[in-house]
C-alpha cells in the first residue's frame, strides 16, 4: 500500500479531518502544530494512505527534530504530553510506520518515537521506552458529585482555606497575566532544580493558540501566589502548566485554582480534562492528582529502534545535572534553559 507524506500546515485538509475525529486533541490542532514550528523550527510532518486531494481517513503526526546536540529524529510530538496516532487500529498504525521505518532505517532519523495514550499500540507494535502516569479528570457527573470526590483534607479543606483567605482570581490571556504566570514559572523551576523554559515559548504559545490558552492567576491582595496554563478546545480540556509561589502554599492557591478550572471547564462543556503526565518517579505529583477523583492511565512512549529504559549512567547524570542546576542562580538557569529546551524536544 502506497504512504504519501504531507506538511498538515500547508494542507487544508487537516483541519477538517482532526476537526471530526473523535482521537485527536489540542495537540493535533493547527494552532498548536504552528507553535512549535514558531518557536523552534519543528516542521510538521503527516504520513497517510490516503491519497492527495482526497479526503483524509488516516494519519501518523510527527515533528522533525533536526539537533547537532540531540541528533536528527521524528517525535510525535514535541512538548506534548502525548499524541494519539489517528488510524483506526494496530494494523493500521504498522502500515503508516513503514515509510519512517525505512527513512530511520537508511540514517536519516537517530531514532522515531511516538507518544500514544492507548497502552496496546506499545505493546502490540514495539517495545516501550518511557512510561508515565497520565490523570483524567471525568466532568460528567454534577458538579457538587465531582467536588463530593476530591480529597477532604489534601483538597477540599484547602479549597476552603482559599476563599476564607480572600485569595482573588484572575482569568485570561493578557500581556499582564503572561508576565506574572512566567515569574511563578521560574521560581518554582527553581525549587524544581531545573530550568524554566525560554520566555519566547510563552510568548509564541499566547500568539498562536489565540483563545486556546487561558491563564488563571490567584492573588492575596495584589500579589501572585499561583497560576496556571490551560489548553482547550471543542474536544479536549488540557491542564499543561501549573507554578506557585512556596512563601504562599499555606493560602492553598493551588487547590483553588485547580477548582475554578474545573468549574470552567464544566461550564464550557467539557465531559473530561486531562491532567497531563506524571513521571513515575514524582510521587508528590501523582498522589496530589490522585486526590482529585482522577483515574490513573498508563502513558508509554514508544521508540524505534527501542530502548528498554533509562540505564543506570544516565540515572546518574540528571541526579548530577540537578545538583549543578540547584546551585546556579536564576539568570543561568533562564540561560541555560533558553538553549537547551529547543534541543530536547
């Protein structure tokens, strides 16, 4: 069977086709596709059997990475936390892998990987790279049902310390909003031992998703405590980033905004939001969405050709790379997080 390939920017067809499609995501949209080419040069690319001028059925999203740090290589995709392939089964999906196969195969990409939110695709196709917790949220139910869910005292005590504090709420997308999420970024980056992505990531990120991105800002009197980034569309409710300020934990800014952002998202009709990935080893992470009424999912990365897992070197490398990113000051951690990130993908 013939695979054609095709830039989904330049093609009308994609918009229509992940338009009605009941797997795809804010990560497939056009908006989102054009950020990362925006911001670090990824050049999107489709493969299909389907053939030009004819109505999409089918297709394998990627990104290609071209590094001289990290090496040339096709992600699907980059700073996302996952992207569901749009075919319709295993056989389907192994059919359009053929072509990337074969480029990777002849040294054109380092290394193919995919990033599927359905386990059996890892599985049944290849061996898994990189596995991750990935939380649901399920809005179905009435709101008062959702909240009767959530953790009494990790969740709803301090939901209600929140409001008794008098923490106020601020929703939007503007110059303002971005400047005070970006400062709470880069300070619990900080805490993180870890760099904050590039500035021009955010500004790139307002400039393309437009009225896909919305940033809440909570505030004791005139000044930011916590705040995060969401991504939305039609079809999917995404929470992406989330920062704080530690001098202010005790005010539970964070539960706060997390229950205006679901009410929301219920009130835009979502049935669902996607909490994003969890790495296994963040415990405090995953047991905090945990305590929201989530339901937990495997998330496994699939890589050609694969590899079985982080080796113990490399264990060790990141444990040295945040000792030495918790020593340096803030301006080379925004330094350094400037050049690396565009690298990492």
């Amino acid at each position: 069977m013939d695979i054609y390939s095709f830039n989904p920017l330049q093609d009308n067809r994609w918009s229509t086709f992940i338009k009605n499609h009941r797997k795809a995501c804010v990560f497939h949209s056009v908006e989102w596709l054009s950020l990362l080419e925006q911001a670090y040069g990824y050049e999107p690319v489709a493969y299909t059997t389907t053939r030009p001028g004819e109505q999409l059925s089918n297709a394998l999203l990627f990104c290609r990475v071209r590094s001289w740090l990290t090496g040339q290589r096709l992600v699907s995709l980059p700073f996302s936390d996952h992207c569901e392939p749009l075919v319709v089964d295993e056989s389907e999906l192994k059919t359009l892998l053929d072509t990337p196969l074969e480029e990777q195969k002849i040294g054109n990409w380092k290394y193919i990987e995919l990033r599927p939110t359905t386990t059996s695709y890892g599985d049944g196709v290849e061996k898994h790279t990189e596995e991750y917790v990935l939380h649901r949220l399920d809005l179905r139910p009435e709101l008062k049902d959702v909240y009767s869910r959530f953790h009494v005292n990790s969740i709803r005590r301090k939901i209600e310390r929140a409001q008794k504090t008098g923490l106020t709420l601020e929703i939007g997308r503007s110059p303002k909003l971005l400047r005070e999420f970006y400062q709470l970024h880069v300070m619990t980056r900080r805490r993180q031992h870890l760099p904050p992505h590039p500035r021009f990531w955010f500004n790139h990120m307002l400039s393309c998703l437009g009225e896909m991105l919305t940033i809440y800002v909570a505030r004791k009197s005139e000044c930011p405590v916590a705040a995060l980034l969401t991504l939305s569309s039609k079809t999917s409710f995404i929470y992406k980033y989330g920062c704080s300020n530690a001098r202010f934990h005790n005010l539970g800014g964070m539960p706060f905004l997390f229950w205006n952002m679901i009410q929301s998202a219920k009130r835009s009709g979502h049935t669902e939001i996607d909490l994003g990935r969890s790495d296994l080893a963040n415990g405090g992470l995953i047991t905090f969405k945990d305590r929201w009424g989530t339901a937990r999912n495997r998330l496994v990365y699939v890589r050609y050709p694969p590899r079985t897992g982080r080796t113990d070197q490399q264990k060790f490398s990141m444990r040295i790379a945040r000792k030495l990113f918790g020593l340096c000051p803030t301006s080379v951690l925004t330094v350094a997080g400037n050049f690396l990130y565009r690298h990492i993908g």
